[in-house]
C-alpha cells in the first residue's frame, strides 16, 4: 500500500496494544474511540493516546479523512455498528480490516458495506490472547483482498496468515475455538470455585494435571480467574458471536450460550467490587473465595448428601 497512514477504531486493550506496536513503524497513526466523546471518560484515552503519539481524531469521519488503513478493534457487539458508521466516509481504495470476534455471517454483512463504499474489506481472526504477544498475536486473514495486505502487515511486524479468499473462513475458525476455550475458562471458574467449596480442589486438580500432564492447571487456572474478571462483559459479547455462528451452521448453540452467561456473570461480580482489591497476579484461590463468601448463609450450608 502507498502512503500508508493507520487509523484505528476502538482505543481499548487491543487497540492500545497495537499503536504500541505500530509507532516504531514511522507510519501516521490515529485513532478513534466513543469514549474520546465521553467527557466523563475521555481524559484518560486522550492522555495516553497523545502519550504514544497518536492523533486523537475527534470523530469516525476525521479518521477516514486520514487513514488508508483501517484497524477495527471494538467489541464484538459493535462490529457491525462500526461498519456502518465507516462506510459513509472511508475513503476508495482504503482496506478495513475488522480484528472483531464475529461470525461469519456478521462479517459478510460489514463486508457488504465497505465494499459498496469502493473500499476492501478484510476480516481477521485473532487466534489467542493479545496481551503476551501484542503485535505478533497470530491472525488468520480472510477475504478477496486478504493476500494483498499481509505483506504490509507482515511489514509492520504484525504475524498475520491468509486463511482463504473466501470470506468468513477466518472468522468460523476463530469461532469454533472460542467454543473451546471460552468455554474451558467457564467450566475452570465453575469446577474450581465449586471443588473449594467442598474442599477436594487438591484432589481434583491432581486428577487433572495426571490425565493433562503438560498443563500446569493452577497456574492456568489463575489466569483463567483473572482474564474472565477483567473481560467477562467482552468475553460475553464475542460468545453471542459464537452462538450465532453455530445457528448459521444449524444447531442450538447449548453451549456457547451457556458460556456467554457464564462470562456475563463473571462481569457482574466485577462490577459489583467483588475482586477490587485483590491486587496483582492473585490466585485462583482468591477468586474463588470471594465467590463463595458472596453465596450468602443458604449456599454455605450446603453438603454432600
């Protein structure tokens, strides 16, 4: 791409990670997000975008004015919303590539849009957590134009691999492992905080690493605790995607609907302060007690029978 100038959509956990690992590229960055309009919230976005040298564009349509690509890292819930707003204004021959966990089905529908505006979509499916890899998260590409861009991200340093030129293959693999391990971090949270309660988690986490020699399941355990705490609400919203993605396949989605109300609840004793002051790096011990300390005098009555 000529004269390339990034414009990132969503200036949260992501996109933060990724002007991070953009700015030593030399390339124009800025970026936009709803809270830059929230004056009860935009101090702290601002400051820290004008900390990384990023220009805090005052509204989705300046960012279009500026950029050739396009970085959508919002929440899955507002994947579609973004395309929407986009399109009235991104310019032709622009590329917008949607990092958002989708379905396939909703990523077709962002692609309609962008597409009819003269620009080239592409979507990406982020295949595990950002933070311990930043730029170099491994993304599957998809979509008519997924080849010509991986180059330039490769340029920028991002590890990024086209998965077809069909549009939605990315995004399906990307779904179907979020069944996996958004729902191994439900059934972790459950069984853990569950197995304390009657006092065999020692027991039953040495069943565990006999059977899954080659994870350490505390260790995993307390990051599982502790990425659901933080994210649940995100967490939530992108297994919705999910189950969206297993109807478009033809089936209830028993599970991934499930797991969303597993994270959601999570989320809720976040917000509620149950975790506020554990700290940093907590185990999951921690968490779990604060759960079950939450129960209420009925739930810690209870017995095996």
């Amino acid at each position: 791409m000529d004269s390339l100038r990034i414009g990132l959509i969503g200036y949260g956990e992501v996109g933060r990670t990724f002007s991070a690992g953009l700015k030593p590229g030399a390339v124009w960055t800025g970026a936009w997000d709803l809270k830059f309009d929230d004056p009860a919230q935009r101090d702290e976005p601002l400051a820290h975008a004008m900390a990384q040298g990023i220009e805090a564009c005052d509204g989705v349509a300046s960012l279009c004015a500026q950029a050739t690509l396009l970085i959508s890292a919002v929440t899955a819930s507002n994947t579609l919303a973004v395309a929407e707003a986009v399109a009235p204004h991104i310019r032709p021959g622009s590329v917008f590539l949607d990092l958002n966990s989708a379905s396939p089905g909703t990523k077709q529908r962002a692609a309609a849009l962008i597409d009819a505006a003269g620009a080239h979509y592409v979507e990406a499916g982020v295949m595990t957590s950002v933070p311990p890899y930043g730029i170099r998260v491994p993304m599957l590409l998809g979509g008519a134009h997924a080849a010509r861009l991986q180059p330039v991200l490769a340029a920028l340093g991002m590890e990024a691999t086209v998965a077809s030129e069909k549009l939605g293959i990315a995004s399906a693999t990307k779904m179907c492992r979020s069944v996996m391990i958004k729902g191994l971090e439900a059934l972790v949270i459950e069984s853990y905080t569950t197995a304390r309660h009657h006092g065999v988690e020692d027991a039953m986490i040495a069943t565990l690493q006999e059977t899954f020699p080659s994870i350490d399941w505390h260790k995993q355990g307390s990051y599982f605790f502790s990425r659901v705490a933080q994210h649940g609400k995100r967490r939530a919203e992108e297994m919705r995607e999910v189950a969206h993605t297993v109807r478009e396949a033809g089936f209830e989605p028993f599970m991934a609907a499930a797991i969303a109300q597993k994270h959601d609840w999570m989320a809720a004793q976040t917000r509620a302060g149950l975790f506020a002051d554990l700290g940093p790096n907590p185990p999951w011990q921690a968490f779990a007690d604060r759960l079950l300390a939450a129960r209420g005098p009925a739930a810690n009555d209870e017995t095996i029978e």
